[in-house]
C-alpha cells in the first residue's frame, strides 16, 4: 500500500549486534532440534518473533501509523496518545527495544508517539497543539532532529502568514 505521507525510520546500527546475538541463540536452540536446517528455521522464528513482538506490544503505535496512511489524522492521536502512556509506564521496553521489541529504530517509541502526535494535529489543523506536542518533545527529547525540524516548520509558516 503506497503512501503520499511522509514517514522516517533512522536505523541505529549498533543494535544489529543484538540482534545478530539473539539470532544466533535461536539458532543455537534450533541446531538442538533439527542439525541440518537449523539456520532456515532459526532466521524463521527470528523473523517471526520480531514481527509477533511489534504486532502486539507495539499495537498502539501501529495503529495510529494505519490511520496516518489513510490520512485519518484525528482518529489517529488517541493511538499515539496510548503508545505514549504505555511505553511511559514500561519505560525499559521502550530503553531495551532491541531485545524485547527485536526493533533497529534509533528513536524511541514515546519520542515517535510524541512526535505523530504533533504531526497530527498539524495535518487536522491544530496548529497550537501540534506546537504544543513538539514542545513537549523537545523538553522530553532535546536532541530530536524531527521535533526541532516540525517546530521550525511550524514557526517558518505562522511567520509567512503574518
């Protein structure tokens, strides 16, 4: 399904080192059970452990990237909304999201929820809580170079409106 909205994914290199790790463990419990086609059942589960893990603990944020795709940004932000009190309250998923979420992004779940979140309600129109949500990003976040870019952008087009 194609998508005319924007979406960035940063990748952080050093966790494919983890993930090689845990790879190479399931691997190594295959090799228990079948010696001759370990590797392809190993790469297998891997690839359906890491999609079962972000199917469901990440099923908030998911949902709101569906409703994004579709353009649906208002029902969106309540997904997001949720994706952000559940990573707050279990904030070492979130710290170790390349073990328990087998996941590369180099951002973290809250910093991505905060950030569609903003992002939404710049689309639907909001621009003082899309202002708002970025604000928050930055004092939770204050290297986020999508924070910093969306409230530039934010900024630069009240200026030209004036």
């Amino acid at each position: 399904m194609s998508s005319k909205v924007p979406i960035v994914s940063q990748v952080a290199w050093l966790s494919i080192i983890p993930h090689l790790l845990v790879m190479g463990l399931i691997m190594l419990i295959c090799y228990q059970f079948n010696k001759t086609n370990f590797i392809l059942f190993g790469a297998i589960t891997y690839l359906i452990l890491s999609q079962v893990l972000r199917r469901t603990i990440a099923i908030e944020q998911r949902k709101g990237m569906v409703k994004v795709k579709s353009k649906d940004y208002h029902n969106a932000i309540p997904h997001f909304k949720n994706s952000y009190k559940f990573f707050t309250k279990n904030d070492w998923i979130d710290k170790y999201r390349f073990f328990t979420l087998l996941s590369s992004g180099k951002m973290s779940y809250r910093e991505m929820a905060l950030i569609n979140i903003a992002f939404c309600y710049g689309q639907a129109g909001n621009g003082n809580l899309s202002k708002e949500y970025y604000e928050k990003t930055l004092t939770e976040f204050p290297e986020s170079g999508m924070a910093k870019a969306g409230l530039s952008l934010l900024n630069s087009t009240r200026n030209e409106s004036k």
